[in-house]
C-alpha cells in the first residue's frame, strides 16, 4: 500500500503556503463585506422625483419624495416610482458587491463559494 505523502503543490505552493493564501483571502472577504455594508446606494425615478437610498446591507436607509410627484388621483404611479428606486438602487449594490467579489477572486467564478 503506497503511503500518501505529500510533497507539495504543483508550481512550488506547498499546503502551508496554500493555507496562508486562503486566510488572507478570508480576512480580505471579511473587509470587503463590512465595507460593503456601510456603503450607501442612491437611485432616482421619475425625472428626479423619487430618490431611494439602501445600504450594503439591502437595506433602505432613505426615501425622499418630491412633493410634485404626490397625486392623489394616481397613486399608482408614485408606487411605481419607488419601486423602480428602490430596485435600481438594489441593483447597484449588487454590481458594486460582484465588482469586488471579481476583484478579490480574480475574476475566478467561484459558484457561491462566498
């Protein structure tokens, strides 16, 4: 039976050196997510007339609603403007979370790994 000894990686990365990398990989995921979390998101709807704020966190920290886009006679349409704020604001985080998760990882696609 052969014995499983290990010798190294390929390239000269032996375990120990692999190990380092992959914690210094962490703590970096670790800034990046709290980071990330105290940035702010702002998108607007209607011309200006609705501005929605989230954090990293997806969470919405601010609304603001100019008072011309409040009618009475079409609700509907003041909802749809904080929706669409709120998502493209959402949206942003997002990109902002995968533009530094590609960064970290070098552009490796990791599958949910993180």
């Amino acid at each position: 039976m052969a014995k499983n000894n290990f010798r190294g990686m390929p390239g000269g990365m032996n375990q120990a050196a692999m190990m380092k990398q992959a914690q210094k990989m962490q703590q970096e995921l670790l800034r990046m997510q709290e980071e990330q979390e105290n940035k702010t998101y702002s998108a607007t709807a209607g011309g200006g007339m609705v501005t929605a704020t989230v954090n990293g966190k997806h969470e919405m920290v601010d609304l603001k609603i100019n008072p011309e886009a409040v009618d009475p006679d079409d609700v509907d349409m003041l909802q749809d403007m904080v929706i669409a704020a709120v998502n493209e604001a959402m949206r942003a985080a997002d990109a902002d979370a995968a533009n530094n998760m590609s960064r970290l990882t070098g552009g490796l696609n990791l599958g949910g790994l993180f």
